[in-house]
C-alpha cells in the first residue's frame, strides 16, 4: 500500500485502489479549502474504483455492480466503505449537493437513466471542465506568492547580514576569551580612547571589512556593543561548549567527577567541576564545566546536592565509577562527607583522595616533628623572605646570579623543593652576595646586614647542609612523582606504581648514609660538638637522624595511600609481571574488581580475554596506555571487549584534582582585582572557552559551530532577525 502523508492537514491521500479511504476523507473536508498542494495531488491520483457489493432486485433477477463500469463512465467512482457510487469530479468541484456529489448512488437498477440525467446537468458540465482545466490556468495564488516570496527573500537577505555580524562579534569573544584578556573597558563611550579589549578588536576588524564597518557606523538598533550582548554571547558559546561535552560524555562508558574548591579575588567560594571520561577516539578527556558560587552555604548537604544537579544535567549518575576531592572533612568523610553521600546515590563510585594532595601533606608535614627538621625548614625559607622583602636586594641577586627565588610558601613542599634546589645550586655565590652586604654595611640597612650574617652562617653550618643535601634528594625524587601526579594523561595504575616505587626508594636510601656523610664532611662546614663528644658520637647521632627522617617518610607515604590495597586489580595490567601471570593467573586479583566494580563485567570472559593477552607477545609492552593504543591499532576492541573495558574504567579513574587546581589559575587570571565585579555567569562562561579552547578550535572549523551559537543566541536576542524563512 502506498500512501502519501501531508503533515500539515493530515490529510491521507489513496494511491493504491484497495485502500478505500479517500473519498470519505474529501466528503469531510471541503476539497475547495485544502492547500494548493493538497488538491494537486487529489486531481492527479487515480479516481477510486473499489470492487462493491451492490445488488438492486428485480421481480425476476438480481443487478450486480460490474466493475468495467468504471471503465465505461470516465466519471464514476466507488466508495467501498459506504458501497455507494460517486461522480469524481462534482465530488472535488461541484457546489451543488446531490446524489452523486455527496450522499452517493446505489441504485443499479436506475443507474442508466441516472447516469444521463446527471451528465446533462450543469453542475456536472462545470466540474467536469473543472477537474480537466485544474492547474493549467492563472491562479490568485501565484499573483500574491510572488510578493510573499519577494519579502521571504528581502528578509533572508537581512538575515543572512545578521548572521554574518553576528558571526564577527563570536569570533571576537571567542579571541579575547581563548586569550584570557578582559573584554570591558572602564569607559566605553565614543570619546573614550579605550572603550575595552572587544570594542576595540571590533573596530580593528572593521578596517578590513566592509559590512562590519557599514554595521559600526550605522546600526541603530543593534550594534553587538553592549554588555548585555557580550553576556549573551559569552553565555550562547559557552552552551554549545558545554552541548559537545554533554554528547562527549552520552558517549562515553565510565565517568569520573573531580571537585575542587578556591576563593577569587571578590573572597567568593568558587566550586570547580571536571568530569573525566575515555572519548570516542579512546583519547583520556578531563573536561571543565564550570564555577559555582558556594559562599553562602558550604555545609556537605549543599555541595552534595550541587554536584547531584551536576551529574544529572550531564547523565552520569549511572556510569559515574569515581569521585577526586581534597582531604577536607567535608568532602572527604567516611560517615557525613560528600564523597559518602555521592556513594549513597552511586554506589561504585570510588572516593579517591587527590594524590598529589596527599604527597603534599607527607613531605610538608611528615618530619616537622623531629628534632632539628622545623629548624631547618624555617632557615631555608629565611632566604627566599630576605631577597623578596626589598628590590635592591633582588636587583642585586639578578645581577649575580640571574634567578630569582619563588615565594616562600609553608604548606607547599614543591616550593620549598625548588628554593632548596636553588641555595644548593647557586651556595657559593649567595656567600658571595652575603660577604658583599656585609661588608659594604654603609651602603645598606642595619636590618639587612644581620640577616646578610645570618644567612651567611647557615651556609657554612654543616647541619644545615646535612639536611640541605639529604632533603635535596628526597625531593629530587618526590618532584618527579609530583609531576606525574600532576598530569591527566597518566592513568592511575601508572601513579599507583610510582608511588610504590617513591617509597621503595626511601627505603633503599636509608643504607646510603655513609655516602650522604662523606660527601658533606670532606667541604670543612662549621660544627656545634657537645663536650667531650667524639666524632664517632657525632656521626651516630646524624646517622639516627638521617634514618628517623626516611623511615617517617617511608611510614606516612604507606599509610596516606593505603587505600591503593583496595585497587588491587590495577596489577591485572602490570606489564613487568605478564610473563608469570601467562603461568599463574592471578585470580585473587579479581576479588578488588568484583567488589567495587562487578557490575560492569563479565567475569569469565575477563578471564579468558586476559589469559588470551597474556600468552600473546605483542601486549608485553611498557604501560596500560601501549596496550590499550595495540587493542585500538589491532581493531580488537570487539574481540577483547571486557579487557578494553576494563582499561577504560582504569584509565578513567582520576588520580589527582589538579585540573580542577588549574582552573582556578584561570579563574584568577579571568576575574582579577580591576575585574572583581563580573557576574558568576559571565566568569563560568569565559572561564569555560579559556580552558577548553581545544574544543572550540575544532568547532570553529566547522560553520554549524556559529550557526549553534546564532540560534542560543536567538532564544535571548530577538530585537534583530536572525531566523531565515521558507
């Protein structure tokens, strides 16, 4: 059966002749108030011609209805529904109401004199030449289309102006945002010689560009200019930013979230979200979403019910397999914190305490106990404070040494990893620069030259280079974890290794002490020596010291990352052991997985897909990342689906909140003390195209980027025309 649907009345038309409907649906409805269109099709379908049963008695037979009738008479046609005889064409275009044209015939015993009683009469005459000349002739229709179609045009052509100013003004937020540049200035009328960074690029644009140059000088109604409109295209973009991350995420298997909290420059608490997945192109993706103001209620019910909004918006409740925050009690707690709420409504969502937070805390606090570290902690950072208290002082450390030292900054240890680093590094010539204060006093400030005479004492103190040598290469190392740690494309299976390998490394390091101890006692420091105490005595004690400060170390690391026991399963894809795993399946590593994850797996499959990969030389690579690249070269994806699956949900899991961290860099480059005043929706909006302009670029190479964010655009702009006719 083939039948033509218009949308638009709803109106079925028959083509086939077994389907009967046709000419009840036109007795319905007035075929002179159909569409043009619609009549058309009407006209130039077959008339209907059904198989009736019609029977009319006589005294001595019964008629039967023929169907070469239809063949007979050009004119009749049949209903099989009301099994009644027709005239097509008075049907379609008679106004007068009779039997033929309305109630249907059925007589077949009059059907004769009927016949040529109704083909004589004028109504039918007129139809007939109706039906025949419908469509060749002038219609009205066409006289007043051709001034309709002339607006539709006049008004596409003004659309088409619209969009492409439109398109000038995105381009340009897009640019100042990318670029983290203010788009405001402080007076932006005409006279002002800096009306702001996108009023400015604007008018630089127009130089070269004529239409936009004609918008400038003469729109009235709508230049694009105002704040209001930069909001709305801020907003518009950030949209179908937030649009392609959405589809990113639909697509994706597993989904991580990570949440981090900083204050701005106006003293708001600003929440940081960053959803973590495996994409489409099997590439590890942490994308931000946005800032959330948090100042006014900072309890864990509110931030919960924040992050549930989030992950609903985004669909992840169901796939979401781990959650990144700090170590602050109400995020992190095991009974009433965030992280236990979130389990609460995703239970295989694995709280995951930010690593490089935790190493932090070890190497920033571990050792501040012992006897003599805080000492030579707060030495160390003395000299950081000494150069950066005065500009005469650092003019005179660039001039001799040409690097500056970073802030002193207590609670984090990569600074006081790097100020350590530089006092080794450059130990003779800030002896030099001391000697030069102190012996030029005149030309400098009493308070210089003391701490000048300090400084220079502890340079030459040999505790104090004990611990200067003996922290350097603890930190040596520990800044090699941090920077992995810091890193999104490292997945956690890597981190979890590194971190045991940092603490086999404080371990190993406890019997090179004699080493350490030659190296700084052959340089003559100066030493404090109790009476009457011999050398030997003294080495002990340093010696006692030196493995107190490794084994805390060593302690703390293990016991701040203990909850690695319950991502055991990790060590399915330890690449170093695949060899003994081809002949000793490790089973008990399941045990891990199946808790926390057991849903997502076929477990028997898992097993014989990893035994296949284990037996196979070519996955004997370097890392989780080399065989999940093989999987994808080899088109194995289908063939080792639970093993890939399981590499994504690894790969997926977060090990540190430093994107959340980096944000906030952002942020603060964004929303700075001369622009502290911007709305929470503007920053979300700018802050969200500076940090994922990746996307953006690739969605700009595409016109649907600013045809999307033409019509977002529309839904809050509507004094311009912006939507095209047909």
């Amino acid at each position: 059966m083939d039948i033509e649907n218009n949308n638009e009345s709803g109106l079925v038309v028959e083509i086939n002749n077994n389907c009967n409907c046709l000419i009840e649906n036109v007795l319905k409805r007035r075929f002179a108030s159909l569409p043009f269109n619609e009549k058309e099709i009407i006209v130039k379908s077959p008339k209907p011609t059904p198989i009736l049963n019609i029977q009319s008695k006589t005294k001595t037979f019964k008629r039967y209805f023929n169907t070469e009738t239809y063949e007979k008479i050009s004119w009749i046609c049949g209903c099989a529904h009301l099994t009644k005889l027709f005239c097509w064409p008075c049907i379609l275009f008679s106004q007068e109401v009779n039997v033929w044209s309305k109630f249907g015939f059925s007589d077949l015993n009059n059907l004769s004199k009927s016949r040529k009683r109704h083909e004589c009469s004028q109504a039918h005459i007129c139809s007939a030449a109706q039906f025949k000349k419908f469509g060749k002739g002038p219609r009205i229709e066409n006289f007043l289309s051709a001034q309709f179609k002339a607006n539709i045009e006049m008004h596409n052509k003004e659309v088409t102006a619209n969009r492409y100013i439109l398109s000038k003004l995105i381009s340009a937020i897009c640019f100042l945002a990318k670029q983290e540049q203010p788009l405001r200035g402080h007076f932006e009328h005409q006279e002002s010689e800096n009306r702001g960074n996108y009023i400015e690029l604007l008018y630089l644009l127009s130089e070269s560009d004529i239409k936009l140059k004609t918008h400038l000088d003469n729109s009235t109604v709508f230049t694009g200019l105002s704040n209001h409109i930069q909001n709305d295209l801020v907003s518009a973009i950030s949209k179908v930013l937030l649009d392609e991350i959405k589809t990113e995420i639909r697509a994706s298997k597993f989904v991580s979230i990570i949440v981090d909290e900083s204050t701005d420059i106006s003293r708001k608490a600003q929440l940081s979200t960053i959803f973590r997945y495996v994409d489409e192109n099997n590439e590890i993706q942490e994308r931000f979403v946005g800032f959330v103001d948090v100042s006014p209620n900072r309890t864990a019910n509110a931030l919960f019910q924040h992050i549930r909004e989030t992950l609903e918006e985004f669909g992840c409740l169901d796939k979401l397999i781990a959650q990144t925050y700090d170590g602050a009690a109400v995020m992190s707690g095991e009974h009433n914190g965030v992280q236990r709420k979130i389990r609460d409504i995703c239970p295989n969502s694995l709280f995951v305490h930010c690593y490089a937070h935790r190493l932090n805390l070890v190497l920033s606090q571990s050792v501040k106990h012992i006897s003599g570290c805080k000492r030579f902690f707060s030495r160390m950072l003395s000299f950081s404070t000494f150069f950066c208290k005065s500009s005469r002082r650092i003019s005179l450390l660039d001039c001799q040494i040409k690097k500056r030292f970073p802030t002193a900054a207590p609670t984090r240890w990569n600074y006081n990893s790097k100020i350590l680093n530089m006092i080794l590094e450059y130990q003779t010539e800030l002896m030099e620069i001391f000697n030069q204060i102190i012996n030029d006093e005149d030309e400098w400030d009493t308070e210089a030259v003391i701490n000048a005479e300090v400084l220079h004492r502890y340079l030459k103190e040999f505790e104090f280079n004990f611990n200067l040598h003996l922290f350097s290469a603890i930190f040596n190392s520990a800044d090699f974890l941090f920077e992995i740690l810091q890193k999104k494309t490292f997945d956690i299976s890597y981190c979890v290794s590194e971190i045991k390998k940092f603490v086999k490394y404080l371990d190993n390091k406890k019997d090179d002490f004699d080493s350490l101890w030659n190296k700084v006692i052959t340089k003559n420091f100066n030493r404090k020596r109790k009476y009457a105490e011999c050398e030997e005595d003294v080495k002990t004690t340093y010696k006692l010291h030196y493995s107190e400060i490794l084994e805390t170390l060593s302690v703390n690391t293990t016991n701040r990352f203990r909850d690695i026991e319950n991502l055991k399963f990790l060590e399915f894809f330890n690449v170093k052991k695949f060899k003994e795993y081809e002949n000793n399946f490790p089973d008990f590593l399941f045990k891990s997985l199946h808790l926390t994850y057991g849903k997502y797996f076929d477990f028997m499959k898992l097993k014989s897909e990893l035994i296949y990969m284990y037996s196979t030389q070519d996955f004997h690579l370097k890392s989780i990342n080399d065989v999940k690249e093989l999987i994808v070269k080899d088109d194995l994806i289908d063939v080792l689906e639970q093993v890939f699956s399981l590499i994504q949900l690894i790969c997926t899991i977060p090990s540190t909140s430093a994107s959340a961290e980096r944000s906030f860099s952002t942020m603060k480059r964004i929303k700075t003390f001369t622009r502290s005043s911007q709305s929470e929706e503007r920053l979300s909006g700018l802050a969200l195209i500076a940090i994922e302009k990746k996307i953006m670029s690739n969605l700009k190479n595409n016109k649907k980027f600013y045809d999307a964010v033409i019509d977002e655009f529309c839904k809050k702009e509507r004094r311009i025309k912006l939507n095209f006719k047909k």
